[in-house]
C-alpha cells in the first residue's frame, strides 16, 4: 500500500485534532452535524446495515472503515436522503432525513462513489449545472466556481468536456462541484479509489484544505492508511459498527505491542501460543502477537514456540491491527475462526509430534 | 430519536445559503427547470448523429411512401398522397423524438448523473418539467423542420393554418415526451430499452392513420387504431395542414381525414382533448413513480 506523499498534511492534521476540542466546546449551541440512532437497512433478506447509531461533530472529519459490503454506501445512501431507513433514524445538519428530507440536501455535498458528472458536458457546464440546483445566487457563480477549480486544479480546464478527463480529474471536479453550495457536511464515499499515489495525496490535500473551512468531512474508504487521517474512525463490518474512536485510542485498544513471526510451521507455533495464552492472530505472512511490551515479551515468546523461528519483528500497532483485531473477532464469533473440534484435532498432532 | 430544529446558529460562511432558501422556491424551481432543459439541449447539439437521423427518416418516408406511392395511389382532386402523409410522417417524428428523450433519463441513470441530480435540492417535479420542456422543444423543433418542405410538395398554407400547425406539433411533443418519460420511469436499463423501443414505436406509428386513411379499414384493425393516442394526434395535424385544401366536397374521396367514433365525427376540441388527457396521465405517473425514494 502506497503511504501518502502529503507527510506534513498529516501533521498538520493530528495538531490540528489536539487543538479541535477547545475550540468545539467553545461553540454556544454545538449540535451534532450527524446524529444516527439505530438506524438500519434491509434489502429483501438482506441486512445491509444492522441498526447502527454515532454522532458526528461540527467540523469533525469521521471515516467509516470497512470491507466490500460492509454497508457504508447504503448508510450514506439514508444520511444523503436518497435511501429511506428501514428502522432507525439520524439527523443531518440538524434536521430528520426522512421528515425534513429537502432541507437536509440543501445542506449537504456528496461525492458518490460511482462517477455522478456529465460528461458531454464541459467541467463549467457541470458546475453551472449544481450552482442553480443548489440556489447559488447567481452573482456569486463566477467566484465560486473559479475558487472551487483553483483547489482542484481545474482552472485551465474548465472549457474541456469532462469526457476527455483521466479518472483524477473527474475525481477533483466531483470534489469541486461538491463544494460549490458551501455545505456544511461533506459526503466522500471512497473518493480516492481507483486513484494514483499522487493524484490520492493530492486528494487528500484538497480534503484537509476543506477542514480548514470547518467543512464536516464524513468518508468512507477501505484504506487503512486514509483513515489515519479522520479524527475519528468507525469501523463497520457485516452492516454492523464494532468500534468507533479515534485512531489512537483504537490502536490503545488493540495493545501496546505487536511482535509478527515466521516459524518453519505457524499452524503448530500459533497452536502452542494460544495455549500459552497469547493473543495471536495469523496474517499473510506468518503470525501476529499483541503484548503489553514487546521488548520484554521477546524471550518469552521464543520460548513458547516449540518450532524453529524463522522472523521476529516488534512493532507499534497500526489500523491494520486494529481493523484485524476488531473484525478478527467478528469472523470468530461468526463461527469462521477454530471449531473446538478442529482444536481438539490439532493438539492431538502437536502431542504426537 | 429527536430531531433538534435548526436553530441557525451562526456559523460564519458556512450554509449561509441554505438558511437564504427556507419553504418554496419558485424562482429557484423554475431555474432548475430551465437548466435542466438547457442540459437537454446542449446534449442534442452535441450528438450530430441525432441531428442527422432526425431529417434522414422522415425524409426517407416521404421519399419511399409519399413520391414512390404516388402514382400508384393517384390524388384525390385537390389532396395527393404524399401531401396527405406528410403530417402522418410529421406526427410520426415528432413522437419519436419525443419518446426518444427518455434515453436520456436511462442513460442518465445508468452513468450516475441521475443521482446528482435526484440528491439536489429541488422538487423531483420540476426536474421531470425540465426534462419535458427540452425534449419537446427537441421534437417540436425536428416536427417544424420537416414541414418546411411543405411548400414544395404543394401544399397550399394560410398564416392561421402555419399558427395552429406549430401548436398542434407542441401539442404531440409534449405527448411524445411524457410518454417518454413514463416509459423512462420503468425501463431502467439500456438493453431494455433498445428491445421495447421498436416495440412501442413500431405499432403506434403503423398504426394510425400516418400511412392510410382509417374510414376504410377492416373492422378489427379499425378498433386497434381508435385506441391509439397517434391516430388523434396525425389527425388533428392532417385537418390543419390540409384545411385550405380539403373542401367540403372532397370529404367523401379516399384521403379524408377526421375520426368518428362509434359513426359521430369527433370535432378537433375532443381530439385536443384526448391528448391533454393523456399527457396529464402520464405525467401524473412519471411524478408519482419518480418522487420516491426506494
Ligand atoms: N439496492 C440494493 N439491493 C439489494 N442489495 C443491496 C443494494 N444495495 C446494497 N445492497 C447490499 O447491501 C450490502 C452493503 O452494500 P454497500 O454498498 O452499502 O457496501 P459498502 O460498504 O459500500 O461496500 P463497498 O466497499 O464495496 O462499496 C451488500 O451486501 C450489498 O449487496
Ligand atoms: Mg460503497
């Protein structure tokens, strides 16, 4: 995975999240900009969200963190007012997304997952096209429009047809228009799939630049490294939110410490571990320890493994981590992990062994 | 849960136009109707195959059943054949187009565009008048430029008939594209659409007395072109074109125009009316089918 380029954005940032409480606080009247109660969506048998509920601050920039199918289009799909719940409720800037749907959609920009411009249309055109949708007043088009392309980095292009834009550049423009009706919330689903390293951390840039206008960001992704970025993470799976922090005090939960090893047989090491009663984890390349303190913890894992030890790596956790922890123990509880039948069978062949 | 109501704190530049636009806008929908009808427009200016099938067809009728037919089929005194499917064939244009807008919609729909503009703001009932008033002006346009050839096929026209005219091909635009639209509010994919098109058009243009007068017809297939909503829409064009050619004299030779249900001749206000009626049937459904969210 390509680590972003923008390195001091992301400075900027995690400085820029210390300093947001004060300055939230200091709000009179601070309503949630996102307020979701049990909300849910059932397509025929299919639950594609299971009676989620968070709160989004004012300014906040709040990531949903899931796998395909997780349910984060079709969450997003009620909160834009272009799906109805079939339980459950949320607020948008305020207002009920199913009684007050318009004045919710005057308040929002939404940058779909799918591609959403006309493309026989120039980058203006399309632009014209949402200002009078969305009652800009009509002195205050020009300007606009010259401003939100100045962030993307449009400007030269503005009389081209969007046909004849590469994938980023549709990416910017949908950006763009987004920001055209200043909303105050902005609805990102995975804007930068499909997107190169640079034009991604170009992206990014643009998104942190909205903070700076206190835009409410609410984005979705499949990026570990994107979510990095949000104040606060929630990560969904199987239409369900198991945990919602910010990444710091997600990564806290997972443990202070992960130690990955290669053995000569991870089947065997992870089955002597989890006797020992570590909390380890199989990963692509070969096993995954959390302990309080890894230095420490070094000795006597390696006397636990009862198999040659091929790789030791100690290492702070990352959302990867945090992510395997959270839906590792959902896939577990989902009966997907070991059966104790398949337990008994394998310790069965370590005591032969 | 509770839903708090805005309170309108001030929040500096942010949203500042959403608390300008509180109720119903009037201004603003009629703008975004408008837009959406400019969209219209400039997407038939950009695709000159549309242009160019537009003046192909019906000239391709005019040339194969008006002058290839034409000896054969003889006159009527004052009226010649291809003068008397030449509304037939306007009509019949005019539909097509008309029908033919809601490609947009499903084109629309299948790349996405269709969702920036379901997720805006404005009353989904002013998106689909926009989209109605540009398809008709679309189709109206196609209709006028056909019946330029009038003069040249001999048709003798007054200032009042040439008013009335344009009113009349409105009149079938309108329908054409509302029908379009409903047609748009089911289809929901491009393949579908490209098997009911021929589907849909094939019938209602063979069948209604754009190609032969319907007094002579054998019984079922008389019955089969009274229900068709083009047959009332060729007609009213055919009684105005014609008007100062058609005497009173002529009424009974083989290319009469004028519908008579149940043997009462129908006056062209009745005929009007039919259409009115269904345009607003369909327009009522498109709404009703298009204002909910799933
Ligand atoms: N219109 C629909 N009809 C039926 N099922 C649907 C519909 N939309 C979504 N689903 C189902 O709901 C579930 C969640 O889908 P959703 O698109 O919200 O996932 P997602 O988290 O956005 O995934 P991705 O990361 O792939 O975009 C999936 O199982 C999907 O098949
Ligand atoms: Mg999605």
């Amino acid at each position: 995975m390509p680590r972003w380029h923008s390195v001091p954005y992301i400075c900027r940032m995690s400085v820029h999240s210390e300093s947001r409480p004060e300055s939230v606080s200091s709000g009179s009247k601070e309503l949630p900009a996102i307020q979701v109660a049990d909300l849910a969506k059932r397509f025929g048998s299919i639950d594609a969200v299971r009676g989620v509920s968070f709160d989004v601050k004012p300014g906040e920039l709040f990531a949903f963190l899931g796998p395909n199918g997780a349910g984060k289009t079709t969450t997003i799909n009620m909160l834009c007012t272009l799906a109805r719940p079939s339980a459950g409720g949320a607020s948008v800037a305020g207002f009920d997304i199913v009684r007050q749907a318009q004045q919710v959609r005057q308040r929002i920009g939404l940058v779909f997952q799918n591609y959403t411009l006309d493309p026989q249309l120039t980058a203006e055109e399309n632009l014209r096209f949402h200002a009078v949708l969305y009652r800009v007043p009509r002195s205050e088009v020009p300007a606009r429009m010259e401003r939100v392309l100045k962030l993307v980095d449009l400007l030269d292009r503005q009389n081209s047809r969007v046909a004849t834009f590469s994938g980023g550049m549709i990416r910017r423009l949908e950006i763009a228009r987004a920001l055209l009706h200043t909303p105050q919330i902005l609805f990102l689903d995975e804007p930068t799939v499909g997107l190169d390293p640079q034009t991604r951390s170009r992206m990014w840039h643009d998104v942190l630049q909205m903070r700076e206008e206190d835009v409410t960001i609410f984005l979705t992704t499949h990026y570990l490294d994107e979510a990095e970025n949000a104040d606060r993470i929630a990560i969904m799976d199987h239409g369900e939110i198991v945990a919602c922090d910010t990444p710091t005090a997600l990564k806290a939960m997972v443990g202070a410490d992960a130690v990955d090893l290669v053995t000569a047989d991870d089947t065997v090491a992870q089955e002597s571990l989890l006797r020992c009663g570590y909390d380890t984890h199989v990963t692509a390349d070969g096993l995954r320890v959390y302990v309080p303190d890894g230095a420490r913890a070094v000795s006597g894992l390696v006397a636990s493994v009862d198999v040659e030890l091929q790789q030791l790596r100690v290492h702070r956790p990352t959302l990867d981590d945090v992510f395997m922890h959270f839906t590792g123990r959902e896939i577990r509880d989902d009966g997907g992990g070991l059966t104790a039948q398949e337990q008994q069978v394998r310790t069965v062949t370590t005591s032969q062994r | 849960m509770t839903v708090r109501e805005n309170d309108g704190v001030a929040d500096g530049r942010v949203g500042h136009d959403a608390r300008r636009t509180a109720g119903f806008d009037w201004v603003a929908e009629v703008r975004t109707a408008l837009m959406v009808a400019h969209r219209e427009l400039l997407r038939f200016v950009r695709a000159p195959g549309r242009l160019l099938s537009s003046f192909v067809l019906p000239l391709t009728f005019l040339a194969v059943f008006g002058l290839g037919l034409n000896r054969l089929v003889g006159s009527n005194g004052n009226v010649e054949f291809v003068q008397f499917i030449l509304p037939g064939v306007v009509a019949m244009i005019v539909l097509m187009s008309g029908i033919g807008s809601c490609v947009l919609v499903i084109w629309d729909r299948e790349f996405g565009f269709l969702r920036e503009m379901l997720v805006a703001p404005p009353h989904r009932v002013s998106l689909v008048i926009g989209r109605m008033a540009g398809g008709t002006a679309i189709a109206s346009m196609q209709g006028i430029a056909i019946l330029l050839l009038t003069p040249i096929l001999g048709v003798k026209l007054e200032l009042l008939t040439v008013v009335a005219t344009i009113a009349i091909v409105i009149l079938i635009a309108v329908a054409g594209t509302a029908a379009g639209m409903f047609l748009a509010s089911w289809i929901k994919r491009m393949e579908s659409f490209s098997a009911i098109m021929p589907l849909v058009m094939m019938p209602t243009m063979f069948l209604s007395g754009a190609f032969f007068p319907i007094q002579t017809l054998p019984g079922w297939l008389a019955v089969v072109v009274h229900l068709n909503p083009l047959t009332y829409g060729v007609d009213l064009l055919r009684r105005v074109v014609l008007s100062a050619q058609v005497s009173a004299a002529d009424s009974h030779g083989p290319f009469t125009s004028g519908v008579a249900l149940f043997g009462y001749e129908l006056p062209i206000l009745v005929e009007v009316g039919f259409v009115v009626a269904l345009i607003v049937v369909f327009v009522a459904l498109t709404a009703r089918r298009f204002g909910k969210p799933t």
